[in-house]
C-alpha cells in the first residue's frame, strides 16, 4: 500500500488484549483507523508501544485506587520489523525499532499501525524504559517519549519506505515534534542548517492538527531549560517565536504554529478553542465511533434483518425506525442480561433485570463529575421510594498521579456504602474495551456529567446509542449536536432558564430522573422504546467514525 496520510497518536487501541490506551483518546484513534481500512483511506498510523501499558486497576472496599503494570504478550499481537532508527536524547543516541499491527476492513484493504520500541540492547537502561509507560514518569519521561513519537515517528516511516505523504495528521499535540524534524528535513534538503520561512510555510502545507483539549491547562508544556537539556542543538531553536511563544515549549502551539488546518472534535469544542486560540482559524470535525465495534451482537443480528448493509453505510441506521418496537426491546434486554450476569458474577449484588439501570463509565477525572448523583443521597432515595428502583454502574479509572480523579472514585464508593440498603451500586473495576462494550449496550440510560465547559467531545454516549440506550447529560461536548429532548434523550438543564436559574445541575437531574424519565421507563415503556430506537436512527446513523474520516478527507486530507 502506498499510504498519503501518516497519523500520530500516543495511543491507539485496537484489541482488548493490547494495553496500548487509556482512554477516550486511544479509542477514537482505533475506531478511526478502523473506519480509513473500511473506507479504504491510504493512511499509515503511530504510535508507541507501551510494553507495562497504561496501569491495572485494583480498587480496595474503601475505593483507593492501586495500580499495577501491565505484562502482555507482544509477539501475539505484533510482528517486529528489521528497521532500525536514531534520535538524540541528551547526546546520547536512542535506538528505535517497530513493531506491525494491520486493521483489515470488510475489503480486506488494510492499514498498517506502528509501535515504537526503544527497548534494545544497544540503548541505555534508562533509554530502554522510554517506551514502557503511556503517560508515566515525570515531564522529563514525557518529553523524551515526544521525541520517539514525533522526530522518531518521522524517520520510521521514512525506513519502512513511506517516503510520498501528503498530509501528517498529529491527533493531539503529543506528536507536535513531527513539525521540527520535518523543518530540519526541509532545511537539511536545501543543503544547510538554518531554517527558512520557505521551510516552515512548506511543513505547514503538509501538517493538519487535532486539538482535544478545552482547557489551557491541560496541554503538554515543558521548561526551556529541560527542552535545551533534552533537543540540544536543534536547528528549530533558531525560530523562538515559533517553537517558544510562551517562554516554554507548549505542544499545542507548536502544532498549531505548524499546521495548515486545525480542528476541534465538536462545534462546541471549536467555539471553546478559538477563544483559546484566537490568532489561529479552527475549524470543527465532530467525533465518532466505529459502528461494527460497538454494536453489541443482538443489535447487530437484528440490524442485518432489518438494515442489510448497515455496517457499510452507517447512515442507513436512520431505518432504524421501523423496526418493531418489541424486537428493539427484545434485543435490549439480551444485552442488558449480558450486562448484569457480569456484574453479578464480579460482585455478587444480584442486580435484577426488571429495575432501571444507569451507567456512568469515564476517565476519573474531577470534571467529569462521576459522584454528582449522590449530591444528596436523601434526595436520591426518595425517588427510589416514590418513583421506582434504580441500581447503578460504575466504572473508570484516575491517572495515577490525579489525587482529585482518585477521590472521586472513593466519594462513589462512600456512597455506595450509605445507599447499599436502598440502591444497588456497583463499581467495576479495570475499565476496558470489553467492559465499555458491555456497559454501553447494556444499561437503560447513559449518565454523563462533565462540568461545561470541559467536555470536548465524548464518545461513551456514543456508543450507547447504537444500543439503543438514551444519554441523559449535561449540554456540552457532542451532546449540545445529539440531543434532541424527549426523542434522543434528555438534557442536564433547565427548560426555563429564568425560573430555574439558582438551581444545581444535581437538583436539575434529580428533577428529570423523577418527573420524566423513570415514569417513562416503569409507567408509559413504549415511548421510552421510541426514544431508544431514535437514539439509533438520529445519533447512531451520524456521530460515527465512517462519517466523521470522511470529513477528514473533504476538510483536512485532500484539500
């Protein structure tokens, strides 16, 4: 395959059993490849290996979190290339070798990842553990991996003979470096060391950039001294303007000083980045998922009845609408016994078929909320006895070095043990692709609760759209385009922002939940059938990685 397109991600997630992601970042780069293989995009992704992956979560009674490596088998996942690459770390001279995983679409056109390994022989020791850890050590750790990825990334494409690209794609600034060494490539090729303006107006040509993040804080930036320290020499240093516009070497800068399109992942999310970045045009692409994944099999089997082609044309899911109500429910409730067999097996909660379930699984993270159901656990018990049973699942894991993220986790749990006479609640521990599948296809609602505005996209919601399982959340990140009130789900706000504008966003959810949607779920089930089916038919036939690599394509690719 001749690839035009090389795609950068510090993490990618591909299979269950290749802890080579965290998170939401790492599952739409996999679902996006998934969706160029089926799409048959000529594009070649990279990444880094994680040999320890991203941690084990163990979570003890009380809900403090441990975490521990992770040991999998490599060479049963991947086939390891004889190239060899160089890049200079402090002087010093850092070998790098890749490994081969190819996504196959249904055509059986493929597109070929790359994980980055420095663990070789002839490294240093400290070299050796560069690519062991997504997102471990210190700002020290994290810089030099930046380096593997991006300038490393570069010149392995360049070995393996990918030498005719038309377009890098950095999702995320973790791969902005990609810019220098291509500056350095540009500058190298017209015979001296200085970089032109020439040069950077030509790498800006090749470069397209994917923000995530709405919030400044959140974006990688590393000291000058340690930059010096780790790049020393580096032609680019020349041009401080341009790699150091804030006194310190700001990734997100540096990609979006390099890139000639730039985009947000949800129209809200470009509202929220352009006021960040207001020199620059940011355009909005919004995120997906891959269908196929994350359509759970009794779905799936009443799809191909129904829908025949779904899985090759996402948009036909639109027909979704006439299918019959009790095989839609039928089909939900194989997937929620699914669900619950798990859950029961995990934690011995007997969790029963019949009683409203919600699921709430993300990042642990304080924005995101997880702990605001239990705001007023009075409050919540009430509605149990006057409304009707819930029971709730939980699920998610804090970045080791995140005390806050880890305090939400055991504020759950704290709840859990205050609730657990009157609502059953469960935490799973360990959230991955496997248990996202089961979770988001098998709960009754999709409860997310991101304090706005810092939610850039989101995809959990999504997912549980393709499962027919409605979202109820707050408006913000792919939510203000998704919902539709009352037909796709329910938002997290007031109807009447006048008469209710001293209340919370708990109270306003409690509200929802007792007035709206148990009544809905226990008392008038086949209006909540249509709304679960048009969660199907408007969101799952739209915000889905086929439609959204297509834009790439218009927008970003070939533009």
């Amino acid at each position: 395959m001749t690839a035009k397109i090389a795609y950068f991600s510090m993490e990618i997630a591909l299979e269950e059993g290749m802890p080579t992601y965290s998170g939401g970042l790492g599952i739409l780069a996999g679902d996006s490849i998934r969706s160029a293989a089926g799409l048959k995009i000529p594009l070649v992704a990279v990444s880094l290996l994680h040999r320890k992956g991203y941690f084990h979560q163990r979570l003890n009674k009380k809900g403090q979190q441990v975490e521990e490596p992770v040991e999998w088998p490599i060479q049963d996942f991947l086939k390891e290339r004889s190239e060899r690459v160089e890049v200079t770390i402090e002087n010093r001279t850092v070998e790098i070798r890749a490994w081969e995983y190819r996504v196959q679409g249904p055509s059986g056109f493929f597109i070929p990842v790359y994980f980055l390994d420095t663990d070789l022989s002839d490294n240093a020791p400290e070299d050796r553990t560069l690519t062991h850890f997504l997102y471990g050590g210190d700002t020290h750790y994290r810089l030099c991996q930046e380096v593997i990825l991006g300038i490393g990334g570069i010149r392995m494409l360049q070995a393996l003979g990918f030498n005719q690209l038309t377009r890098i794609h950095m999702n995320e600034g973790h791969a902005s470096l990609v810019g220098l060494e291509l500056l350095e490539q540009a500058a190298a090729k017209r015979g001296g060391n200085d970089i032109s303006l020439e040069d950077v107006e030509q790498v800006r040509k090749l470069c397209v950039f994917t923000t995530h993040t709405p919030v400044a804080s959140g974006h990688d930036k590393f000291k000058l001294d340690l930059v010096k320290k780790v790049l020393d020499g580096h032609p680019a240093f020349q041009h401080k303007d341009l790699i150091f516009p804030e006194k310190m070497l700001n990734m997100t800068y540096l990609a979006l000083n390099l890139s000639h399109y730039i985009n947000g992942v949800g129209k809200r999310h470009r509202e929220v980045s352009q006021l960040l970045f207001a020199k620059y045009t940011i355009d909005s692409i919004t995120n997906g998922v891959h269908v196929p994944t994350w359509t759970s099999d009794p779905f799936q089997r009443l799809f191909d009845r129904y829908i025949p082609g779904w899985k090759n044309d996402n948009f036909t899911l639109r027909y979704a609408l006439q299918i019959p109500k009790a095989e839609i429910w039928e089909a939900h409730t194989e997937a929620k016994s699914r669900l619950l067999e798990l859950v029961n097996r995990q934690t011995n909660l007997d969790m029963q078929l019949d009683c409203f379930t919600i699921g709430f699984a993300r990042r642990a993270a304080a924005y995101k909320r997880g702990d605001l159901i239990f705001s007023d656990l009075q409050r919540l018990r009430e509605i149990v006895r006057n409304t009707g049973k819930i029971q709730l699942i939980f699920s998610g894991k804090a970045h080791p070095q995140d005390k806050s993220g880890k305090e939400v986790i055991f504020r759950i749990f704290k709840a859990i043990d205050a609730l657990k006479a009157d609502i059953k609640i469960a935490y799973l521990e360990e959230y991955d692709i496997d248990l996202a599948k089961h979770l988001t296809s098998g709960v009754d609602l999709w409860l997310n609760t991101p304090q706005v505005p810092l939610e850039a996209s989101g995809t959990s919601g999504m997912k549980a759209a393709l499962n027919g399982v409605p979202s109820f959340s707050v408006l913000d990140g792919w939510w203000i385009e998704g919902c539709i009130e009352g037909i796709t789900g329910w938002a997290i706000a007031s109807d009447n922002n006048n008469m209710h504008l001293a209340l919370t966003d708990a109270e306003l959810l409690y509200i929802k939940l007792e007035q709206v949607i148990l009544p809905l779920f226990y008392h008038h089930r086949s209006k909540f059938i249509d709304i679960m089916t048009h969660s199907i038919a408007l969101n799952g036939s739209f915000f889905n990685t086929d439609r959204m690599m297509q834009q790439y394509v218009m927008n970003a690719y070939f533009r």
